[in-house]
C-alpha cells in the first residue's frame, strides 16, 4: 500500500542524496521525493511517497533513520495529515475548445498562470489523486508539457 | 603535543586530533593532495605511519588491525586513484562492521567538480559503503569532523566512516578547538534492551525444552563473550557460531557445536532444523547461515537480539525483536532469568548423536597433505591460542572447521563481501596490533597474488607473521561449485600451470620461505614457522588439489538439502 512518510533531515549538501541512493540500493519503490527548508533553517523537511507492504516499509522507515543525517522519521499514512502536490501544465489552445477547458480549470480550482496565442499554462493544487485525475481529464486536449512536484505533507493541527 | 587555543594549520590540527583519539598507527601511502601531511608526519614520532604498497593493502590492514584489538583503524591515502583504491576495502569493513576511519586527500576546494588532476567524487562514491562520509569545506571544521567521523565508527554498531580533506583545507590555519563531547542528533544507537522485552525473553529460554544460541559477530564488537558463557553454562543451552561469531564462545566446549550455514557443521544444522527456540544474539541471518528462509529454524520461537535494528524482520520474520546492545542484552538477561528451567539433556544427547553420525574428518590414511591437516596441527601447535586470519575461499571454510577458537577476537576474516586478497594485509595489520600472541595466516594461492605487494610492508617491519600458503593449484572454492553445480565445466580455475614458484616469489622479497608437500614435512615447517619471529614467514603448502568442502548446503537450499560427499567419487584426486 502507499505510504506517505516526512523525515527531518539535516539540512547539508548530500543529504538528498544519501536518502535516494539508499532507496534504489536497497531496492525500494520511489514514487516521489520533494524537500524544502523547514522553519528551521538548519534542518529540511523531505516527503516521501513510498509504495510495499508492511515488513517493506517497516524496513524503508528503519534505513531512513539509520542515516546519521536523519532527525527524525514520521509515517503520516495512519495519522491525521494533509498532502498536497502542485500541477504545472501547458495546454495546446483553440478556440474550439477554449471554453471548455475554462470550465475544468474552475471545477478543479486550477489557476490561469500563463496564456497564449495557441496554448495555456494551468496550475492545479491538490491531492496526488487529484493531480492525478486532473492530468486525465486534460489529456485529451492535448498536454504539451507538464511537471509535478511530487507530494509534501504534514500533520494537522491539534 | 599542541594544546587547544593555539592557532595551527589543517596538517597539525589533524594529527593533534589523531593524537587525541589515541590513534597508535596509520597505514597510508602519499601523493600530491597530502604533501602538506607528509611534511607535518616527517616530524610526527608518537603515531607511527606504516607504508603499504597499495591503498586496499592499507584498508585491510586498518581492519585486520581493528578486528584484533578492537580499536579502530586509520587509513590515509592521497586524493584520485589512492581514494578509489580504498573503495573495496571499505566495502569489506561495511560488510563485516570492522570499525575503521579513512582520510582521504582532495583537489583543492576551488577546483571541486571541474575534472581537476586526481580528482574523484569519493563522497559520492563510497556513500553506500560507509555508516556516514564528510567532505570539509573549513579548517574550522576538521577538528570537529574527525571526532565525529571516529565516534561514528566506534559506536553502535561499528562501521568505517570516511573523511575528504581539500588541499588548501589543510594548508590554511585557524585556531585549534578539539572538542571534548559531541552530540549528533541524528545518531543515536539504542544501547539498552527494552525490560519486558528482555523478561520474556528469559521467560521462553526458561521453559524451552530445545533451546539453541545463535551467535554473530556482533558479541565479539560488543566485548560480550564472558555474558555468553555464562548464560550457555548456567542454562545448559548448546552454542552455535557465524564464521565472524567463532571464537565469542570457547570451541573446545562441549556446549559449542561450530559454526552453521553453508559449511557449517551437520550438527549444528540439524539442531537450528529441530531447535524450539532460537536466540539471536549480535547476528543477522544473512543468506550463507539461512539458507532458504522459509526452511530455516521452522519450528523455532525466535529472539533476535542487535544493535542495528534495520537488522531486525530484515531477512526472516522474527517473534521477539529485541533491540540493544549484546552485552546489555545477555547481561539483563542473566539478571532476570527464573531459578527453574527446563531440563536440557534430552535435547543434547539428541544433538551429540547427530555430532557422531556425521562428525567432521578428513582422510589421514594416505601420505598426501590436506588443508584440514594444517590448518588442525596449527590449531593443535598454538592451543588454540593464535590470532587466526584466512583469505576467501576453501581454506577459509576448513578453518572455521579445524581450528579450534577458545577466545574472542581470534578469527579475522572477510565474511559479507568475501574479498579475495582481503588475508595477508589483513594479518600484517593484526600483527601491529597483537604482540603477544602469534597471528598466523591461511591464505588461497589464489587469493595470496591479490595483494602479495603487501609483502614487503611486512619484511620491511618485521611483522612476524606466519604465512600457510595453501596451495592447491586452484580457485578451489569455484572449481567446487563448477563440480556439483555447473556440469564439471573447470572454466579458468586451474592455476597449476601459471602459478609461480611462492617459495621464491617470498624470498624475492627477502620473507623467509618454506616448502611441505607432505604431513610430515608440514608439522615441521609449521614448528619451524611459530618458532621464527624475526619477521614474516611463509610455508607453501603443497596440498591436495580436488578436495572439496563438506558439508555443504547449496546456496537457497535447506538443511534437507545438504550434501556430506561428492557426488560423483572418480572426481576425487
Ligand atoms: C576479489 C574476488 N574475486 C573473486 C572472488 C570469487 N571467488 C571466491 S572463492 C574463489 C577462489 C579462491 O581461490 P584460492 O584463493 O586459491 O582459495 P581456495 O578456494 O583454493 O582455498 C574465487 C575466485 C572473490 N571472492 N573475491
Ligand atoms: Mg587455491
């Protein structure tokens, strides 16, 4: 199943580094990884979304904080959280379709972040699912690009 | 010796630090990004520097030198290819967690990732083989990353850390600061063992009725042995050993049974087969000792007992993890064991049956020279009593089962990356740490050329160590499984027509030499080889070329698996 685990890091240069080699040494699955300076300017928060089964991540969790860069390892999937992922994509625009993909950008409470002659550059926020369902429902007016940015998480407030 | 507050250069504050971790030797080699330390080490005389003649020499010295005395080793080694040729060293101490601290030279700071002049991303290179690496980018931060790099090494679960130093880092001063405490957050082993955890654990032993001590290298690290003997003698429980766990409990007793696994003892295999409980302690159930897991220790309750908890549900699904350092482990243990137990009898008498129906032997019936007979007559020479180190391959397996160990830090051998050439640096740098006890080497004719340069390293020192060039003709351990496995196919095993003559290889480089080509022959040269100590000493053993290792349990197999004999006799000789 899909885990989504945060894990404080020491914010060095490597440390990214030693968390991914570790993952494709040891063989496990990697759906994504973002990082970004935390409050703390000395340690980065990393999210990672990981796919295995139970004695699979009970490992991924272990080797994480073997790392002597990692402070502190957290598995958000069985805890309150939120998770969100950013969506940038351009669109191929006619006038056909123009109205169209107006309207899914309100249902998906996308944003309008660059437009045009012939394509539109979108950004959507949400849910990896909804990213997910989001690339779906554009796909058939034509992707020119687009890039995620892989999911951040954290705990919800008490 | 400096003290801190006086300002020095990157070269001082090094061997200061050095000095302060109580550093007695650094096996290293030169070159241009460690000119600035080897003008500092000219005048250096209370740390010894050893000159190796190749840097993987260097690093199994430093883990020949850590695995006997328990401190760690200290390599030091220029920038490029000098750091690249630590890589399988490193390796090998990551496998067998030798504790070991590597300082590497490095391109200046401002020529960093342009393809300078020997330069190599060693960082990044040796990230998946080191517990942790540092690269420093301020003077200010040597003296603070060398007690990290060496507390990292040493604590826990030990393991070789490395440390890249720049060029002008070493050239450049700024005042000398040796901390005295460091914390790093992110590192904090657990030492001691959860009690209840603990309380159960002695609750099973205590009602187990075939109860088996499974034993790894991790005792030995833990300076445990003592614990463990108690524990086995007060409870009556048999003892099995891993190749790195021989020697954690004495070999000569009968409670020992050997080691399991692969080469292991039929007894032991059949006892880890019928046993009710298991109890881990300091081992990792790496794929030589279990065979097929699903097979392994089926009936079994297992407790596994490490510091390293990624090394526990890692390979086998165990019923009571404990995590926490061994000698905490077995010591609580003691503590809290109930006055009743379970009476052990039954089940070693069962076990002593197995140790007569298949007990180890070799043929003594004709006049030819075994491997088993040398490695057993030096077991009988030294009492048990020597620093044993073995390359990789055949012989090594023979001395796990002839060579009886009676004490802790007697085995030195490469076991999780089974590097070739890992035995004779190895024992030179055992032999630096170990005066009074004599280290004596089993070594491959295969295995011996892959580092024979550091011969000179032990003729120029006077390092007296005894050499048992088992000389098969072969890369016997592959041409074993080229027999049983692969159709008898001896596809580039055969060294007999391209081995050179050792006896005269060792005394071109001016080590004393011996030859024995029979039994009688070699119980001299071995007398002859304990008795010199003016230095290293070889005997070419002239052996038996198609021996074979038994009992064997082909690698996935289980223990129902395991082959007592060859298979195909006319094979033989
Ligand atoms: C560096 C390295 N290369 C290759 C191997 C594969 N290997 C394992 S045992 C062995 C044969 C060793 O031959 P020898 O040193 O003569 O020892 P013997 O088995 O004959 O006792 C080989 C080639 C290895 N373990 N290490
Ligand atoms: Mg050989």
């Amino acid at each position: 199943m899909k885990h989504v685990i945060s894990v404080l890091v020491e914010n060095k240069f490597g440390s990214l580094n030693r968390v991914a080699a570790m993952f494709s040494a040891r063989g496990f699955n990697l759906e994504s990884i973002s990082i970004g300076e935390t409050e703390d300017t000395e340690i980065s928060r990393m999210t990672i979304v990981t796919r295995g089964e139970d004695q699979i991540i009970s490992q991924v969790l272990k080797q994480l904080n073997r790392l002597v860069d990692t402070i502190k390892v957290i598995d958000l999937t069985r805890q309150p959280h939120v998770e969100r992922e950013l969506l940038l994509m351009t669109l191929k625009l006619s006038k056909a379709v123009q109205h169209e993909i107006f309207e899914l950008i309100t249902v998906f409470k996308g944003k309008v972040v660059d437009i045009k002659q012939k394509s539109i550059t979108i950004e959507v926020i949400g849910s990896p699912e909804k990213i997910n369902t989001t690339i779906d429902i554009f796909r058939p007016y034509g992707i020119k690009e687009l890039a995620r940015s892989g999911a951040v998480a954290i705990h919800r407030g008490e | 010796m400096h003290s801190s507050g006086q300002t020095l250069n990157g070269s001082e504050i090094f061997f200061e630090c050095l000095r302060r971790e109580h550093v007695e030797y650094i096996f290293g080699y030169p070159g241009g990004s460690l000119l600035k330390v080897y003008e500092t080490l000219h005048d250096v005389k209370d740390i010894l520097h050893i000159l190796v003649r190749h840097e993987q020499g260097a690093t199994h010295m430093a883990e020949g030198y850590a695995r006997a005395t328990g401190k760690p080793g200290v390599v030091l080694v220029t920038s490029g290819p000098g750091a690249t040729n630590t890589v399988t060293g490193i390796a090998n101490a990551y496998m067998d967690s030798s504790p070991m601290v590597v300082f590497t030279g490095q391109v200046p700071s401002s020529l960093i990732g342009n393809d300078a002049f020997q330069e190599a991303d060693i960082v990044g290179i040796t990230r998946p083989i080191t517990k942790h690496n540092f690269l420093v980018k301020d003077v200010r931060e040597l003296a603070i990353t060398i007690r990290k790099a060496f507390f990292l090494a040493t604590t826990g679960r030990p393991g070789p850390v490395l440390v890249d130093m720049p060029k002008d880092i070493l050239n450049s001063s700024c005042v000398f600061d040796f901390p005295e405490t460091i914390d790093i957050r992110g590192f904090k082993p657990t030492f001691k063992c959860h009690i209840n955890q603990v309380e159960k654990a002695a609750q099973k032993i205590a009602k187990a009725k075939r109860p088996l001590l499974y034993i790894g290298g991790g005792v030995i690290s833990a300076e445990a042995s003592e614990e463990l003997r108690t524990l086995a003698i007060q409870q009556n429980i048999p003892v099995t050993m891993t190749l790195q766990g021989l020697g954690a409990f004495p070999g000569n007793h009968p409670l020992s049974m050997g080691m399991l696994g692969m080469h292991g003892t039929y007894w032991a295999n059949q006892a880890v087969n019928k046993c009710d409980l298991l109890i881990a302690v300091g081992a990792r159930f790496d794929d030589r000792v279990t065979g097929k897991v699903e097979t392994f220790a089926p009936q079994a309750y297992k407790i596994h007992n490490d510091i390293d908890p990624t090394n526990v549900d890692k390979n086998i699904k165990v019923d009571l993890p404990i995590v926490g350092d061994a000698k905490n482990f077995l010591a609580t243990l003691l503590e809290v064991m109930p006055e009743k137990r379970e009476n052990r009898e039954p089940w070693l008498a069962e076990i002593n049956a197995w140790r007569e129906q298949c007990p180890l032997t070799y043929s003594k019936e004709d006049d030819l020279l075994r491997t088993e007979f040398v490695i057993d007559e030096v077991s009988r020479q030294t009492s048990g009593n020597a620093v044993v180190v073995t390359d990789v391959g055949q012989h090594q397996m023979w001395t796990s089962q002839f060579y009886t160990f009676l004490n802790p830090r007697s085995i030195i051998t490469s076991g999780g990356l089974g590097t070739m050439g890992f035995g004779l640096p190895a024992a030179i740098g055992a032999a630096f740490g170990i005066k009074d006890r004599p280290v004596v080497l089993f070594c491959g004719d295969g295995g011996f050329m892959m580092n024979v340069q550091e011969l000179v390293t032990a003729v120029h020192n006077k390092v007296p160590v005894k050499i048992f060039l088992i000389n098969n003709s072969f890369l016997g351990m592959v041409r074993q499984w080229q027999e049983l496995f692969h159709q008898e196919k001896y596809s580039f095993t055969d060294l007999g027509d391209s081995n050179p003559d050792f006896v005269k290889v060792a005394e071109a480089f001016g080590c004393k030499a011996l030859k024995a080509e029979n039994p009688e022959s070699a119980r001299h040269a071995i007398t002859a080889a304990l008795a010199y100590n003016d230095g290293p000493i070889l005997v070419d053993c002239s052996v038996v070329k198609k021996d074979m290792v038994f009992p064997m349990v082909p690698a996935g197999g289980s223990i129902s698996d395991m082959l007592l004999a060859r298979l195909n006799p006319k094979t033989m000789v």
